[in-house]
C-alpha cells in the first residue's frame, strides 16, 4: 500500500511528482507529502488528507521549485494518519529524506538502539526509524549514501520501496525493492521513480522494474547502477518498452474510474480474449501454458489462491474447471492457505489470481506452493508485477490499469482467462466435440456485445439504486456459477456505499439468513433461466412470502420471476457457464449508484487501498 514517486532531472519536480501522487492515490489515501530540492534547501511539506490538500497546503507553504523531488501517498500502517506521521521523513541531522511503502517489521529494537545513540524520532513511523538507521550507518562506516542505504537494509526485515536522497549530494537518488513494487522511469538525462509506471508515462516508456532486493543508485549523468542487497553483486537492468498510453489512466469523461472501467468491460474482455481465442479454427491459444499443459492435464486437483474479488473469481472458476475440463478444484484465501499448513504436492497445479499481481498474501501463498513442488500459474493484469514475475507461468488478463479501488473489470477479465485455459484442458482431454467446442467458442465470441446490452439497463438500475440508497442492511443470492457472483455483488456495496450486505448460496437462506428479512430488507437474486432456474423462483416466493424486497437479475423474456420481484434487470441469455459475465455487471452498475447517492468517495473507499501489500 502507499505510492511513491521520484523525479531527477532537468523539469520541475513539483508538477510530475504531484501529478504522480494522484495517480498513485488508488495505493492509499489518508495523507500525502513531497519534498522538493531547490539548489540550496530542501523544502518538504505534508498533511493529513488527500493529495489536493496537499496540493493546497504546498502552494501556500513552500517554495516548489526544483528539479529534484520525491512525494507519498499513505495507506498508514505504523503510526495514524497524521501530519507528523505523512512522509517524507527527515534523518536527524536534515540531511537525508526518504518515501517508503511497506513495513519495517524489526523496527521497534531499531530504535531503540538509535534512542541509545541519541537519535530523537517525531514520528510513531518505522520509516523515521528507517531513515535515521541509515544516516547512522552513513557517518558511523564513513561511506556514500548509496553503500549506507545497502547496510541498514541488510539489518532490517521486513518489505519496502524506498527511495531516498542526501541533500549535500542533490545530483543523486538511491531507491530499492523488497516486496513492495518499484519502477524506474528512463529519459533522456532524467529519471522518474513509482510504485507503478502511471505517474511517468507521458514521459517515457522505457522502464525497469526492480526485483526483491536490488536497489539502484540513480545519478545524473550517469548509467544507472543497480546491485544486489544482500551480496552486492552487479545486477543487470532489463529495461521494459512499456504499452500503456496516457489515455488508459484518465478517466475518459467519467464521473469515476470505477465507472469508466464498468463501461470498459466490452472491451476489456475482448483484449483478453483477442488472438488467444480462435473460433473458425476451434483453438485456444495460449503461450503461457502450451509448454506447460501436461502439469495441467496430469494433476490431481487445481488449488486456486487468491483474494477479495480475485478469490470470487477464483471461485467461479472452480465451478468452470470441474464442469467443462472435469479437474477437482479447491479455492482457497490465500491468507488462510498460507498459514495452516496445506498439503500441497508435486502433483497439485496451484493457480494464483491477482489484479494488481503485488497482494502480500497471494505472494506468500506463491512461494510457499513453489517451495512444495508445485506449479505456479500467475493470472495478473499488471505486466510485470511480483505475482507475474514469482509464478512459473502465467496468463495476463489485459484488462488495462484499474484504478478504481473497486475492481470491475479485474473480475470479468480473470473470469474470461480461466474460462479460456478450462477450454483448452477440455479440449486436449477431449471433452467436447468439434462442434460443441465450437459453439462454445463463438458463444464466448458475443460476450462483449452481449456485456454492451447488459450496461444499458444502467438508467433503470439507477432508479433502483434510489429507492434503496438508504438501506442498512442488503442479501445477494445466487446459486451455482452465479453464487461467487452473489458474493461479489454484496463485496462490491460493502466496499464502496458501507452498507452491510451478505452473499449467500440461495438454498443457504432456509438454514438462517431468512431469520433477517422482512419488509426492510432489499434481496438482490440472480434468477438467470439456465441452472436451478425453479429452485431459485422457490426461493424467491420464500422472500415474497416474508415480505422481503426482491430486485431479481434475469434473462431476457423472462415471465415468472417478472411476476413475484418488486424490481426485474434483465440480461441476455448465454451459456449458463458464462452468465457470470454478465449477471455482475448491473451489481456493479447498483453499487455504484447507490454509492454515489450516498455521497461516498467512489474510487477511493474509506480504510481500503488498491494493492494489499501488507498481511
Ligand atoms: O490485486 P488483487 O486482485 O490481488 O487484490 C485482491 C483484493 O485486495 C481485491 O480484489 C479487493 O478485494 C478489491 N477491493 C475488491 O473490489
């Protein structure tokens, strides 16, 4: 959690570094900082609140000329979203400033023994801590910043992106790498640093992305030198052409990210389909696993890990493998897996989901899958996350950068990959004919129309939203492929409106949930035609009968469910195996408004943060 951002060259500093906070402000958001270095002083303002606070405050406060700055935004972890706790920190001596995102575990005894030698620390920080265990190491060892920086990280433990300056040596910024993601940005004689490589992007596209434990003493005029922490070994860069463009991370005429990338889906599913999924030739194509289909084919079960709306992929997921490939299944919280001792064989394919490819616990359950002899497939969007680079191989979901804190399109995407990799397994175990295979393939084809049509329910779901913006507590229900979906449904009004709200298996309500409805409380049933259609319409006239609001979510032409439900969304019929693709969109499009009626921050959720990297 946290964004960090760095500049060094021959612009202004201020402009790119806040502009660059901003993008990054989906990390965290409870307070921001920057310090710029003028030629003669370093001047540093930070605060409590948003990067526009911090914008204000600057302006008003400090000189922003420079052509060297770093800035934060923070997702506070050590300390409460303060102004004292808001980096940049400042080393004792002034002399050295520093961003950080992640945790420095061993900080308490740290300092400690910096109390002893007489530091004094303003902050609650382990940043503060880690800065000035740096500057000890500097002046204690007598050597460059870049060296001291390598020492101290070698006594902590812990995860970081760092980045770092001395203002007596203002020509030079060291930044390193463990856990936390960290991009360099390459320009003609200037450097720009992030935890991803939006903030840089109208400059360059030339980037290196640091591995876990390297840094890279980034100098003007120089080559940038990137070295091992641990043994001090010469690394080489690996220097990205980045595809992203300036477009995909603005918000394109929407209120909100979150309902550009809603809106984005069509698309977005048919990038992760596009040259992977050819339904005249009945293929599926797919680099990542062609050299690794016999792990696949030949393993007793899938173990799926993953989190929050990547773990509801995951889920749908199972429900698509054990249907159409015929391979047992287990989804597991990454969280939970990593920590109670699974046992995981060589023969266990483990399959880990992630949007933004940095969830601590999704990494953790990564390594410790891999240290069991299992194969590690990666299903990510960030290109070249930790996640895409830790897995043996992997799939990328091409959903273009989601910004929005609720993920959207992340969810449809992942679905969209998982569908395509159960084909290709069906097909090698021959479990579909020529011409089932076929139809199925070009039944995946219409999904991005069909996703179109879906969307235009958007003003009657708004009318929706109205009458139930005001609700305390909601029920998803769902059953089969469209359960995980239920789940997602209620995930996504949790997180962004801060209603209560529950997803269940519909035939779970009988065993209690039903103890809760009434005439106060909003149902939301997805009641698609295929799959356990009667049973669902049962359990519907069970809400009817109790008084309880129903919004129902059902295909096109739909007559029975029409008749009980206070509130009828339609979608367009399809393969009962693909439904989820659909049923989640007008789910979203609900949160969203009820959301936005409520006056929440949309994009940037109370208490949340984009990427997880903290347990
Ligand atoms: O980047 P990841 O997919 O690994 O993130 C997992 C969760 O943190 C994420 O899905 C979270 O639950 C979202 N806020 C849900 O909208």
């Amino acid at each position: 959690m946290c964004g960090i951002v760095g500049y060094i060259g021959h612009r202004d500093a201020y402009p790119i570094v806040i502009k660059g906070l901003q993008r990054l402000e989906y990390r965290g958001y409870d307070s921001a900082g920057i310090a710029l270095y003028d030629g003669a002083s370093v001047n540093l303002c930070k605060t409590k609140g948003k990067v526009e606070d911090l914008k204000k405050k600057a302006k008003s406060e400090i000189s922003l000329s420079g052509n060297l700055g770093i800035g934060h935004t923070r997702w506070a972890t050590h300390g409460v979203p303060n102004d004292v706790n808001s980096h940049p920190h400042y080393s004792n001596s002034g002399d050295l400033v520093i961003i950080h995102n992640g945790i420095i575990e061993n900080y308490e005894s740290i300092k400690k023994e910096l109390i002893k030698r007489g530091y004094t620390f303003e902050s609650d920080t382990d940043t503060e801590v880690l800065v000035n265990l740096i500057e000890e190491v500097k002046l204690k060892e007598n050597v460059m910043l870049g060296q001291a920086v390598q020492i101290a990280l070698n006594e902590v433990v812990g995860a970081y992106a760092i980045a770092v300056f001395d203002k007596k040596k203002p020509d030079e910024i060291v930044v390193a790498k463990l856990g936390s993601p960290l991009a360099i940005g390459i320009g003609d004689n200037e450097f720009f640093i992030a935890s991803d490589a939006s903030p840089f992007i109208e400059f360059t596209n030339n980037a290196i992305y640091l591995e876990d434990e390297e840094m890279a003493i980034i100098r003007l005029g120089k080559e940038i030198k990137l070295r091992k922490i641990k043994n001090d070994a010469v690394a080489y860069p690996n220097i990205l052409e980045l595809q992203m463009n300036i477009e995909e991370i603005e918000k394109g005429g929407f209120d909100h990210f979150m309902l550009k990338e809603i809106y984005e889906q069509p698309r977005a599913i048919l990038d992760t389909y596009r040259g992977r999924l050819l339904a005249k030739q009945g293929i599926v194509k797919m680099a990542g696993i062609d050299q690794h289909l016999d792990k696949f084919l030949n393993a007793n079960r899938i173990i799926i890990v993953a989190c929050g709306t990547s773990w509801h992929a995951g889920l749908v997921a199972e429900y698509i493998f054990e249907n159409l490939a015929r391979i047992p299944v287990e989804v597991e919280y990454a969280s939970e897996f990593r920590y109670r001792n699974p046992i995981i064989t060589e023969n266990d394919v483990v399959i880990a989901i992630s949007q933004s490819g940095e969830t601590a616990d999704t990494l953790a359950a990564i390594k410790l899958a891999k240290e069991n002899g299992a194969f590690v497939f990666g299903v990510c969007n960030v290109v070249g996350s930790s996640i895409a680079r830790e897995t043996h191989a992997g799939a990328y979901t091409h959903a273009g950068p989601e910004i929005g804190v609720a993920s959207t399109k992340a969810f449809t995407t992942q679905i969209t990959v998982l569908t395509l990799l159960a084909l290709k397994l069906a097909k090698e175990k021959e479990l579909f004919t020529d011409s089932q295979f076929h139809e199925y393939l070009t039944e995946l084809e219409t999904i991005p129309s069909k996703v179109e049509k879906a969307l235009e329910s958007n003003p009657l779901i708004e009318i929706i939203a109205d009458v139930y913006k005001d609700s305390t507590n909601c029920l998803y229900l769902g059953r089969g492929y469209n359960f995980p979906v239920a789940l997602e449904g209620a995930l996504k009004l949790k997180e962004i409106s801060y209603i209560h709200a529950e997803g269940y298996p519909a035939a779970e309500m009988k065993h209690g949930p039903i103890a809760l409805i009434d005439e106060h409380m909003p149902v939301f049933v997805i009641a698609t035609n295929k799959g356990h259609y009667e049973k669902v319409v049962s359990n519907i006239q069970e809400i009817k009968s109790r008084k309880g609001k129903i919004i129902a979510i059902v295909t096109e032409g739909d007559v029975q469910v029409k008749e009980l439900a206070d509130h009828c969304i339609e979608i367009p019929e399809t393969f009962e195996s693909l439904t989820p693709l659909l049923t989640t969109i007008p789910l979203q499009l609900l949160s969203y408004h009820i959301a936005v009626m409520r006056n929440c921050n949309v994009d940037q959720p109370r208490n949340l943060a984009k990427s997880v990297t903290v347990e």
